[in-house]
C-alpha cells in the first residue's frame, strides 16, 4: 500500500482528496494535516468521515511527513508548498502540490501576479505540470507534481485541441467562466457567507484573476507562441462546479465535422474528458462528484466565431481527482483507480 | 385614476406588474386577465396577494378589455398580442406589449427568429421600442409600447454609451449573459424543475437566442451601421438577476476617465441606471426587486478590450418595472412613479 | 419629519430597517450608526442603496445620537442596549431595542438563558414587549419598546389564539421551527458559509435556544399560568423566513369551524396576520419582504391533537418591520405606514 | 454476475440505483425500463451517464424481463408493481419494490390511504419488509421484498430503539420531518419548479401523509400495540436529504447514559447507522451521497420529554441504497457491497 500524506486536509480539497483515497484501493492516508486543528479528530471537522476516519489532525511537518509517506498532497495556500519543501524531501517522497506554486515557469510572472516571493524557485524547472491528458508522459515517475487550477483545467481542456490544431486565432481568445462557492475555500469570510452569495451572481478578480497567466502559458506551449488572453472568473451560487465558455475568431471556415474531428483527436481515447453530441452543452449537474470534463463546441458562422464550452466539478478533476490522477501516473498505477465513480445526480 | 388591464397576470412578469402597481399612486387594476385560470381567485394562483388582491381571473377578450381600462399590459407569450390587436383597441387603449412582437422593426427577422408569422406586421413601424433612457421622447404619448426583452435591456444599457461613442468596435462584441430561473417562466416543464436547476449551471440558445437580433438592431441604430455579435444566455440557480458580461475590442486607447466620462454621459442624470464606482463590479443582489440597472467597467490594457458589466432584476427593470416606467411616460405621469424602492437585500 | 438614528445599521437587520424607513412618509434616518464601519459609507457596505443613501457609518454614542433624534432603534448583540440606555437618554428619545435585553420581565430568567449580567434591570418593568397585534395598546406613547424576537414573534402568533381561549393544553406545546439564514445574522463564522448552508438542513440549539423562556413567558400571560414548551429551531438554505410547525393537545372535540372563529376572533381585523382558508398551509414564500404573517391550523382527530402553522419574513415582521410597526404606534402614526407593500414572489 | 433490471429507471431514484450498480461487483445491469423513453438512449436522460451507460430505454415488461434478469427493481409510482406480478414472475426472479405496494400489511389500511385498488393483495403477506436494521434475517433469500419510504426509513430507524425498549410513551409521538425535493419525483408540476421550492418552506399533507400509516405499523411492531403518531412533512429546497425531528413523552426519568445505551444497543454493530456523539446534532449534509443514516438525541428535562433526531440521503439509504442493501441481502452477499463510498462534502 502507498502511504500518503496530506497537508492542509482540512479545506474542502483536503476534504475531497481524502474521500477519493478512501476509495482507492492501492492507498492508504496516515497524515491528516491540518495546522488549525491539531489534535482535532478529523471526523469532527468533517463529520462526514464519522466513523470512517478515526484519525486526529496532524501538524504541517513536511520533514517528518517525508519519513512516514511515500506521497504528500499540499492542498494548502500559495507559498506553503515552496517554502516547506527541500532537496532531502524530495528524495523521500512523492509530493503533489494543488496550490500554484510550481505551475508557472517564469519565476517573475508568478511573483508579480501572486504577489509574493518564491521560497524555491530551483524546483520550478523539474516540476511537471499535471494536467494529465496533456502531459501524461512526462508525470510519470516525477517527484514534484504541479497540479493545475481548477479554473485552469477547465479552461485548457476546453480550448486545448482548437489551439493546438490551429483553428482559432489564439489571439482572440475570451474565456468567461463560472464556478461554485467552494472554489473560495472554507475561509470565514463575510462575502462567502451563505446570505451574500445565495441569489446573486457576480464577475470579480476582472481582468486580474491569478489563474490568467496559467492558462495563457499551457495554451502558448499549444500555439508555439505567447498569448495574451482575457479570463473572467463569476461566483455562482452553488457548490461545486465550473463552466467554462471560451470565444475565439476562426481562422478559416470549418465544418461542425472538422472540429468534431479535432476535438476527437485529442479526447477520443481519453476517459475523463467526454465530447458531447452535437448541439449537447456542457452543464455542470452532470459531471457532478466525478473526475469527467465533458466538452463541446458551437460554430457561430454569422460572426466567424467559435464558442466553446466545458464543464467539471472543480473539486474533483478541478483539484482532488487530478491529485489522484496525477498520483497514479506517478506511481505506475491505472490512471483511473479510485476515479472512475459516475457522476451523482440530481 | 388610471384603469389597468393585465392579459397573462399569472406568469412570474404578470405577478409582479401586479405587486408594482399596488404601490403605484395613479393606477388601479381591473382585470386580471389568464387563460388558465378564468374564474379562480387570483390570489388562490399567487398567495402572497391574499387579502390584498380579491379579483377573479378573467379570460384575456382584449376588444372588451379595451372597452374597460386605459392600458392594457400585455405579459404572453410571442404572437399573442399581434393576433389580438386591431385598430379599434388602439383606438381606445394604450398598450404596453412584454413580448417581442413589435420590438424588431424587420418583419422578416422576427418571423425567422421566432419561427411563427405575424399577425399586425402593420403596427410594427408605429410601435415604439420601449427602453426608456434610450428612447424616452418617442415613448411619451405613444399608443403601442414594445417592452424590451429581460437579457436586451440589461445587454443595451451596458454597452449604449461605449457604441454610441464609438469607442469600441461594435463587430467585436460579445455577450456572455446570466440568468436566474424566473425568466424561463412559469411552464411546469422537467428542465425547470428545482432538482434540475439547483446545484447547476449550463449555457442554453447558443448562438439562436431570439434577444439576439434585438440587441443587434438597437445597438446598430447607436453605432449608424448594421452589427452582428455573439449573445450566450446561461441559467444560473437563483429566483432572479440577470448579469451581463460583454467584451469587445476597443477602437483606441482609453484611460479609465475617458470611459466613465461617456458612461456618466448617457447615465449621470438617469434615476435607474447606476454607474459604480471605480473597481466596483455589479452583482445582481445590489438590485433585486428594484428597478435599477447596475453598470460599470474595466479596461484590460494586455489585449486591448473593454469589459462592460450589468446587473438587473429581469422580473422589474427587464420586465414588469419597465412596463410600469413605460406606462408613466406615455401618460405623462412622474417616469419613476411606483418605482422607487430600494432593492431587497439578503 | 420624524428623526430616526439606528445603533447596528449594518447588521441585516439594520440594513432592513433602512429599506423600509427609506418608503416611510414621516421618517428620516439621520444616524447610520456602526461600529465597524466608522466612518465608511453606507453605502459601500450596502450596496443596494448606492445612490440611494449618501451617508457615512457613525459610531455608537447613544448619548449624543439622543440629542439629534427622536426615535433610536438598536439593532445590536444582547447586552449593548442595556448597558447604554439612562434616564436621560430616556428622557429625550423613544427607543426601540431589537435585542433580547428588555423582552423578558423575569431578569434572573435573562440571565440564565443569555449567560449575561442585564445591565439595567430598573427599566425592565418599564419596557412594552412590543409584539403590536397582542400589546397594542400598551405601546402607544412608550419610551422604551422591547421589539420581540422573529422565532417569538411567529411561534406566538401561530399560538396565541389557541392558548388564550383555551382549545389546547398549554403544557403540550411542542413548537418545530425553521428559519432562513438570514437570522444567523451578518458575522464571518465557518458555519454560515454558503457550502455549509447550501444543500443541508439541521436542528441546532436544541433545548436550549433563548427564544424559549420569550416564548413561554408571553403565552403563559395568555393562558394566566407558567408554562414550559419545547421549541426546536432548524436553520434551512433560504435567505429569509421563518416557519413554525406547532403541536398540541386538544382539551376538547374541536370543528374546524369552532377553531377557525377563535383564530378570527383575534385576527379578523388585524392587517398583517392573515388566517389562510381551510387546507392552505403557510409558506414562506408567499411573505417574503413583507409584514404579513401567514396562519393556519389543522385538527388531527387520530390523536386529538391540533397542528398550528404560521410564516413571515423574519427580516421584516421578525425584526425591522415590527421595530417600524412599534414605531408608528408609539408616535401614534397610522400602524401601517411604511409597511404595506405586498410580497415578493418569486 | 447477478442481472438487474430497473422499472421506472427514468425517475431520481431509479437513476440513483444504476450509480450504486455501476459501482457493485457482483451485478450488472440488463435492462432499463421506462415507459416514458422507450428506444431513447439511458444517457440522454441522464447525461451524468454519457458514455458509461450505452443502453436504450426499454419498456416495462415484466414477464419479458423476468426471462432475462435476476433480479427486479420497480422504481414506479403506487399499483404498478401490484398489477404486474404474478406467480410465474415471483417463481423466475426476486423483486425489490421501491413504491408501497407491499409495504403495509393491511391491505384496507392500503387502499384507505393511497386510495387505489390493491391488484394482487395475496402477495402481502408474503412480501418483506426491507428495512434491514430490523428485518434482517428475514429479508435473505426472500423473493418480494417492499423497500420502505424514504421519510418512513428515517422516521423508524430513529425512534425504533426508544419504542423497543419501552423508554418513550409511543403515542405521544409526533414526527416533524423535513425533504430535499427530489423526493417529488421528476415529474413536470408548477409546484416543484426550481423558483416554486427555492427560498421556501412548507408543510404539506398535513394529516393526510402516506407514510403515517407505514411508520405506525412498524413502530407498532415494534412496542407490541396499535399506535397512531403525529407526522408532518415539510419541502426543503435542497436536492437531497432528509431530516427528522421527533418528539415524545418518557415514560420515566432517564440518564444521557441510559438513553445512549438503548441506541447502541441496536445500532453499535449496524454499519450504516452512526449514532453521533453528545451534543451532536444529525445534518443532512454529512451523509449526502451515501448509505449512512445519521441519529442522535437530546432529554429535555424541563417537560420531561425526549427529542430524537435522524439524518439520511432520501435517494440513498431512503431509496436506491436501501433497495441494493436488500438486494444484497437476497443473494447472500456481503450487505454493504456497493455502499460504502463516504459522503460527499460540500
């Protein structure tokens, strides 16, 4: 059995990589950290874990946790991960890191748009960016995992196959995207407050939201050039779930076929990514509890535009369920264990 | 005192003419008008009004309707209104028309748009289209109002000052829409049902929504030419709101005092569009059951566009409080009669 | 012009209490008092009243705001009325306490059930339990008014009729209450955060909420004896409302119609309590932002026993528009004033 | 591998049942029923199921299907599974009937409450009562087993060990019990449209509920004599979940301890009954997606009565769970197989 470790289990991605694990049948969690609850039985702070998880929440020693696991997940705020981490960790252990810390190559767009100074910029090199249906090849075996911002995976996957084959101008891309409550955290914050974020929707981070960086470098390395994109996060009030529609000038006339088509050469074969029939838009409801992105696309020909849309739970295939993806590609294991849960609906 | 008639008053748009002219000084209702009900207590349909409304739901007979009230409001579907009126009712009546019959001033569009044939095309020309700060000359005294549609009157007013102006390119626009669920009506159907739309989020009439052409035709009278944009509607779990998010190229570099200054142009003086202040986003909780239209903007110098945000409530400005507004002005009474409540918050 | 100054303006009650005074004829609030936000506009707080409300937040100086108003509504914690209020103060303006702090007559009962020391217990006797439909008379002209809890004020107008006429048992009270989240109130706890909230139902305070003793006491004073009751509230994903389900022994065979003449016998006159017709349960939704409270009852003849419903915002006739209902009859104003719009749906 | 079919597949809990069978060992599904969507393919109703279900809907034949499967689930309304079997049927496969044809052994009782024929009373006393927790043992190798209501499963399983042992008076009991809406079914009705359920509460069948007499007769079972109890139920707007808070008279003075003692007694073996800890209350969130059904309870020493409060997911352990736990149960397998995945939080 892989040992694993998680720091900062007790935000809600915490909380998901946990209920994932549980039912992976390879792994088995030893480390519930938590730096506000030591001490805490985390089924007290998760009290749907009642009964299943008898564990108390641990510190954030990453150097002890590096002597007891064979994989750490940080789902912990930007900075942690890089200021925790060494080289004599990283001979011991897996880890995964859900925060941004080494998603970004240039050490300067991440400090400028973070805001903050980066505590080990000599792992951003080797560390691999885990979005797994791009770069599946390259996380095998690898030490340090970058997993991807929820915003971001939807964001990519959505736009990845017309960047790549050159359908649309990535120069025009708008991507404007929707997400639930949970992606804010579990922060007590009078904006996350039930009455605040219930009957209403609004845009915020305009123009400045963090994930924007992330998506234009990924979708660059498609294009083989730099973009700039606009990327628009709304708060919705549900909890889980982000849509994704994404506007971007065709570069030629194409048939619903040829993008079909393209879409297909990427995803065909892939199990989490589904492309949906003709005229089907993504919703988030079913996709749901699951580690599924389902994607589609509408050409809009009076506008020579193309609209394309994605769908995931930002919980799972946003953050935990790509953590364990990722972690099975490191490990070696079938790349859906532990995933393959349909989606929960209503 | 002014006699209202409301043929369709037990749809969600119908309800609230009726809650806003309870509150309305000049007004008093006469006729409750629904197909599906005639003869029930109208207060048995919507129980908030028991005890303040005693009337029976009466059939929707509009020539004798005529005969009885001053304004009709007509809140039904598309192809009702133009099957019913003729010259001798508005002769008699004034009428304030919530569905899109006479607001596309092109037959042709309509009946494509719409997929039925219209009945009185020869009222179209006459019909004024009633979005009140754009148009409030033409609407005082007219006998024939098009009320704008919900999405329209959000997606107009935020983006007129920019087109009018000139300062953006009116062929790179794009609207990304929101909306809550009370704008998909009353009609028991599967798709609306709480367990459908709660905990979900979906784009819907991609690329074939019917507001399309209408925003298309009034923004091309603002910029002097013919325009086609992209206009993505999404449902989002809330009773109401609408939230517009628009992007376009803009045509020169602007500073943020140049955009405000044509906003304040159009707005400064309008009593129900607000325009925020600087950073400050529109949400649609800042203006439920309230009348106002919440509006403001960001510049995004890395590629050069314009983001334009709006928020209202689609049961009262984009419907029911408009048709009020509407009605002030063709009767000369105070434009903001009834209207002035301040929105409801949590 | 009446002067209103309102301690804890930026509470939800507060901010409800702005909403309605703002539509009240005789009123202007001059005093927007908050402690945290001291010196920040109004309006940047709540932004529904931008452009509505230009004032700035004040401090808390209920001395000097007794200078400069007439009326002073405290929206605040237990305990702060209390410690502010003297004779002087007294002397110069009416007050109208939203807290607990002069609601129970028993001060020893106060102290045990809010775990606080009452700061000025001499005016306790003084104080009317504003609840208008049972007290009106009583609050006319009182300088210091006891504004009822919004649990208490549903549970004991669903009650009152039953137990003052004696129908049921008064020592069988059982009273299942549930309340939107609103009154949770506006602070930043993990508990109240939209993912917490969303998607759940629970009982919470069970045995043990400080709305109990309120309760009994004012129903003992009906039925002319003391009474213990059970009252379990439960905190239910919807902003505003409150329902009570109560259940009691009949002490005699009962008709409907002999239960409905005791209901009407108190309520027939009464503009804000409405006794449903037979079968019509109360729900929130069809008082939302109004005063009203909606009453029913069914006989259970399996059991003897009877079931009382009752609904109302608990914003409004639970809080502020009670507060602004005590108001008027205080300063002999028309009891309705400010308070008559109809509900909105949905 | 055993060879389910599904009758009403289509319906929330039908669909509920192919989720958890996806995620069984030993079973695989052969046969989607739906009358309403024959031909049409399962995951265009469902779409969670795109590309993991490929089967089209088949109609409801049940001699048909019992050549094919072992196993039978009717996920119908009332009188549909009556009418269909036979004693050819019941010699080919066991049935797990999900509506309440079998449920109540007094076929008068039956037809006074739902008030329909019985088509085949002569299976009655055959049939099983499949609430497991209780009827365990004579559940195995049964061959028509009736699924018990979702409010019935929750009401009985908390208060069985308090009407067992005799601790509570049981005709004092009163029932408040409160539903997520998917227990309305997917039925197209104005009443459960999402802005009919969304910021509301209700009670509804007061009196009149189906499941009283269900819930009477099995907690009659259990204390030996006819009762009759109070139960109320009330919409939440929420998916999924119900609550129950119950009330009821002691019979003597008990301890915490005492009380305690009772519950584990029955429940501290039982796998999905978690008995929380003091002061815990049971939410519905903390067993969202999953088998659980959370109970606990307060003494309330003041009226010497006892509060007893249990938590489930009504399409789970209320519904599609509880079939498969009897299905389990049936065919001698492990009874937790396909039950155990954790909650899902938030």
């Amino acid at each position: 059995m892989i040992k694993a470790g998680i720091i900062g289990s007790t935000g809600y991605a915490g909380n998901e990589i946990v209920r994932l694990l549980l039912g992976h049948k390879e792994v088995e969690i030893v480390w519930y950290g938590s730096r506000s609850y030591i001490d805490q039985k985390y089924a007290e702070v998760y009290q749907n874990f009642f009964q299943i998880v008898d564990a108390k929440c641990m510190d954030d020693n990453m150097e002890e946790l590096a002597e007891q696991v064979d994989v750490i997940f940080t789902a912990t705020p930007q900075g942690l991960c890089a200021s925790l981490v060494n080289d004599d960790i990283l001979s011991k252990v897996k880890i995964i890191d859900l925060s941004a810390d080494f998603r970004i190559k240039d050490v300067n767009v991440y400090e400028q748009w973070y805001g903050i100074e980066h505590k080990s910029p000599q792992y951003i090199e080797e560390a691999v960016y885990g979005l797994c249906e791009i770069n599946r090849e390259q996380i095998k075996g690898k030490r340090l995992v970058a997993n991807p911002g929820c915003y971001t995976t939807c964001s990519i996957l959505t736009l990845y196959p017309m960047v790549k084959e050159g359908l649309i101008d990535p120069h025009s891309i708008i991507i404007d995207a929707k997400s639930g409550t949970s992606g804010a955290g579990r922060g007590a914050k009078v904006n996350n407050l039930y009455c605040e974020v219930n009957e209403n929707i609004k845009a915020y981070g305009v123009g400045t939201h963090r994930h924007t960086p992330e998506i234009e470098e990924q979708l660059g390395y498609a294009c083989g050039e730099e973009i700039k994109l606009i990327f628009t996060p709304h708060l919705v009030p549900m909890n889980r779930g982000i849509l994704v529609t994404a506007y971007a000038n065709l570069k030629k006339d194409v048939t619903y076929e040829e993008v079909k088509a393209a879409y297909d050469k990427y995803y065909e074969k892939e199990k989490f990514v589904r492309v949906l029939e003709k005229g089907v838009c993504p919703e988030t409801r079913w996709v749901e509890g699951s580690n599924f992105v389902d994607v589609n696309f509408k050409i809009e020909p009076r506008t020579n535009r193309l609209i394309m849309m994605g769908a995931l739970d930002n919980l799972v295939k946003g953050a935990a369920g790509q953590a364990v993806q990722n972690m099975n590609l490191v490990f070696g294991l079938d790349e859906t264990e532990g995933l393959m849960q349909a989606p929960m609906f209503p």
